[in-house]
C-alpha cells in the first residue's frame, strides 16, 4: 500500500467522506481538531455499524512544542443502573442489546464542544459549528452509500437487532437489511445534526435535544435519565506515557486499555529484537502482549475505583524487571478472557503542526441497537463492559464509568519526528498498534507497507469465540511453523487481509513539517491532504 505524503495538512479515517470532510476544514484555513470535528461527525453518519454520536470518544491533542492533552468523552451508568433493577428483570449477566444495554450517557458530542474550546483557545477554532457539522448534515438528510462492512454486519447480526427499539425504521431497506451501493437517508439525525451546529453542542445535554432523547430513553425504559444527560461534561486529562529508547510514547489513560497499549511497546522494547520481520517481531510482540493484558485486567477500571496506581507500572524499573520473564523460545499458555469492540479511528495533523489522534466508538456492531426517534441518535452498549457480580473489578453501578477499549495514541520521536496512530477492534486495538509503530518506527517500513503487512491477533474480537492467535494467511510458512513449535496456539485465517485485525492508521510529522500517512486496505477510507 503506498504511502500519502503532504507538505500541507492530513487527515486519514477508514471511510474516505470523512478524510475528505476533515480535509476541506483544513483546507479553509481550519486547524486539525476543527477537522476532526467534521471527520468524526460525518463518519458518524456514513459509517453507523462501527460508530455514532450516542457512543464515547477520546482524543489525544498535542500542539508543537508540548505535551499531548487527553480528551475523555465518555458518559458513566445512568442514575436507574442498578444491580437490583437487572437481577429484577431477569439478567444473569449484563445484557449486551435492547434497552438495558442502552445504559450509559454517549459522551463524545461533550467530546466535540471540549475539543472546540480547545481549539479556540490556542487562537484556532474560528469555523463555526454548523460549517464543521455541514457534510454529516448533507449525508444525513440526502443520503449515504451503504459500505460493503455495513451490509455484512447487518445481516450477521440481523437476529440480534431487529426487534430492537427503533432500529428497522433507519438501518433496514423495505424492512431488510440494507446492501452495499443502497442509499440510506437518516432525516432525524440530519435535524439532530443541524441543531447543534446552529445552537451548539451543549444542546446534546441541556437542550432541547437532551430533552427529546431523554423522553425516548424512558419510553423503552433505558436507565438513563434526563438529569444524567444534564450532568455529563467532558474532561482534559494528563495521558499517560512511558520511554522507549527511540522517544516517548503516549495513550488516553483509564478507564481505557491505554496503559495495555504502552506495556506492549515498553516490553518489546526491552528484548532488543534485531528482524524486521519474522518468528521474533510476532512471538515477541504476542508475548508482551500477553503481559499487558494480565495488568489491564487487574487494573483498568473507572479510575476514582482503581485499586492499585497505575503508572508505576510504565516506570522503566518494572518494565525492565518484567521483559526478563518473556521466553523468547517458549509460548505463555494463554486462556484469556477477551473483549469485542466496533469502533473507528482517526488522525488529523495541520500544517501549523497541531495533531490530533482520535478514537470513536458505540462499542458493538451497532451498539445497543435502539434509535431515538425524535432525534435519530444510535445508543450505545458500551455499558455491557460491566458485571452484574458484586465482587467483581468492573461491577455495575449508578455513575460508574465503564471500562473501554478505546485508546487513541501518539509518539514523540528522539529525531524530531510527531506518530499519530490508532485502529480499531476492540482486544486488538493495542496489538495492531503495536505491530504498526513496530515495523515502521522501529524497523524503517514505509507507514504504508507498514499498515499492509500481514497482521495476528490473539484473543476474542468480533464475537468470535476463539482465544488463539490468529493469523492473516499472508504469513510465510516458516514464521507460522516456528510460531507452532514454540506452543501458540493458531488459527490461520482464509483472508489475507480481514477486518478481524483492525483499520488502523497514521500520520508521521517530521521535524520540517513534512507529513507521511496511510489508512488501512482493511477498512473503506484513506487519506486526505491539503
């Protein structure tokens, strides 16, 4: 896959109306968090299955010269979600469709009004609202074009959403699932869109749009009320980092897997691999991963319950300390409990060097499933991440905020040089970014060859079932041998290139403002450049 070069501003997404719609903001003299604002409406719209504005979003936000800012934009459990009231009704287990998976407030429009205070306050941010929201509006009102993701994942899990709340009116074709080149029109997201643009994103919360979708949450019974939604404000965080000897890493912080994504990269970057490609890129990627994964699940949850600090861990003491216990020659046997997740990712850099790595999700495919009529918002399930056992780390309760997979990152290299990157895929989100940060910071690819290499994934993603690391069938046979020899468990999949890896994607910057990028052959987007 060639990679997309740029003296001027980039934006790259895994559906090509969103690069270009952030592209046209930058290209008006707008800077890259304006450009993500209208990348990450219009993706809203024209990419439903994997994202909306009823789920969460982060953001890492770095200016020239300074530290990346964290941007979290996730809603906690609403006010009736309660272990009583699902043991009440029945669940063993938290629900993962239909209105009780509908259970937390979408934060990422919270996301989008932050991101625009930010941007305004670093003399930016000077498009208005309703111009940064415009092609999402137009999609919406007039029509988008079915992808060929959104037509497989419909009809996979067609069962599951058609009797939901909602649903068939906006995302069925004459009460069928949609096909790839249909034209889907969504009128009521198109006014929902349109107001806020005009009287601003607050409206979400504290206005009459707030005020609609909260009327349609209580009429299907969803948990959250109106006062959650009143109450819900986005927040700056310090992310968290740690050093590798090539420069300094970063990633959102909890309640996502962002710490998960730095231990990889911290532990493989202890072990000193010399190939570029090969048996040590894959088993020792795979076993550091298999180390961050048993911290995160310790860890990770809504951060004001935390139970042991997080950051020692990206101390360069643990890091070493713990990089000695990877076997080189030998697996880690592995049952894990893994976490499904649909979700995009994008990155935005302007010529004046402000970038932006940013991550949207509503969770599942579709995520709980139901619309709100009166204002077309698509909720999330994000909140199926919890438990309905009392003792466990993630438990179920009113304003709690959920665990996610989500986790935008960044690089800021010894030479000068600015990564953005990111993919989606739930469990693989840390492992693809790892793999691509692998090969092209620390192997020379070219960011294109990089993302097209041939990718694995270890653990559940995608409601498939299977704890085994798998592979793309690009892999040569002596590598998939040496890995079998060495006790991991594989699958070796019929695709060369499988949605199951991700779409991952990056923007390199160097220290003359020259700018390289790619999006993922796996997705339906690209790059975009001014």
């Amino acid at each position: 896959m060639d990679t997309i070069t740029s003296s001027g501003g980039m934006v790259v997404a895994p559906h090509m109306e969103a690069a270009k719609a952030g592209a046209d903001i930058l290209a008006e003299g707008g800077s890259a968090i304006e450009a993500m604002i209208a990348a990450a409406s219009t993706i809203a719209v024209v990419y439903p299955h994997m994202n909306g504005i009823g789920g969460d979003g982060f953001w890492l936000i770095c200016e020239p010269g300074r530290e990346p800012k964290a941007l979290m934009a996730c809603g906690p459990s609403g006010s009736n979600a309660t272990l009583s009231a699902y043991h009440d009704a029945g669940h063993g287990q938290m629900p993962t469709r239909g209105p009780m998976a509908a259970l937390t407030v979408p934060g990422t429009i919270g996301g989008w009004a932050l991101a625009k205070e930010a941007a305004i306050a670093i003399g930016k941010g000077k498009i208005p609202n309703s111009e940064l929201l415009s092609a999402a509006t137009q999609f919406a009102k007039d029509g988008y074009v079915v992808s060929r993701s959104q037509e497989e994942l419909t009809n996979q899990k067609f069962l599951e959403l058609k009797d939901q709340p909602g649903f068939k009116d906006v995302f069925f074709v004459d009460g069928k699932p949609p096909k790839q080149g249909d034209v889907l029109k969504q009128e009521r997201l198109a006014d929902t869109l349109q107001h806020l643009g005009a009287e601003g994103f607050e409206e979400f919360y504290r206005g009459d749009v707030g005020e609609a979708l909260a009327r349609d949450l209580e009429r299907i019974n969803s948990p959250v009320l109106r006062r959650d939604l009143e109450q819900f404000e986005a927040r700056f965080k310090d992310p968290l980092k740690t050093s590798l000897k090539c420069g300094t890493v970063y990633n959102a912080p909890l309640p996502t897997q962002g710490l998960a994504s730095l231990l990889i990269l911290g532990l493989y970057d202890r072990l000193s691999v010399q190939q570029r490609e090969g048996f040590d890129l894959v088993h020792g990627l795979v076993e550091a991963t298999k180390r961050a994964f048993l911290v995160r699940d310790r860890v990770v949850t809504d951060p004001a319950r935390v139970p042991e600090p997080v950051r020692p861990f990206l101390n360069a003491d643990w890091l070493d300390e713990e990089a000695t216990k990877i076997d080189m020659k030998r697996a880690l046997p592995w049952p894990h409990e893994a976490k499904p997740g649909d979700t995009i990712w994008m990155g935005a850099v302007d010529k004046d060097g402000v970038a932006v790595s940013f991550i949207q999700s509503i969770y599942w495919e579709f995520g709980s499933g139901c619309v709100s009529p009166q204002t077309g918002v698509l909720m999330q399930n994000r909140g199926a991440s919890f438990s309905l056992h009392p003792d466990a780390l993630n438990v179920l309760e009113p304003g709690r905020v959920p665990f996610h997979t989500l986790n935008p990152a960044m690089a800021k290299l010894n030479d000068g040089r600015l990564v953005t990157y990111g993919t989606m895929g739930g469990e693989g989100q840390p492992q693809t970014q790892a793999a691509i940060f692998a090969r092209h910071v620390l192997n020379g690819m070219p960011v294109g060859e990089a993302i097209d290499a041939p990718r694995w994934l270890l653990g559940r993603t995608w409601g498939d079932e299977t704890t085994a690391l798998r592979l793309e069938n690009r892999f040569d046979p002596d590598v998939v041998k040496a890995l079998e020899r060495a006790g991991h468990e594989l699958v070796q999949l019929d695709e060369a290139y499988s949605d199951t890896m991700g779409h991952a994607g990056m923007i390199v910057r160097n220290d003359k403002g020259g700018l390289e990028g790619a999006h993922d052959p796996r997705a339906d987007g690209g790059a975009a450049v001014t």
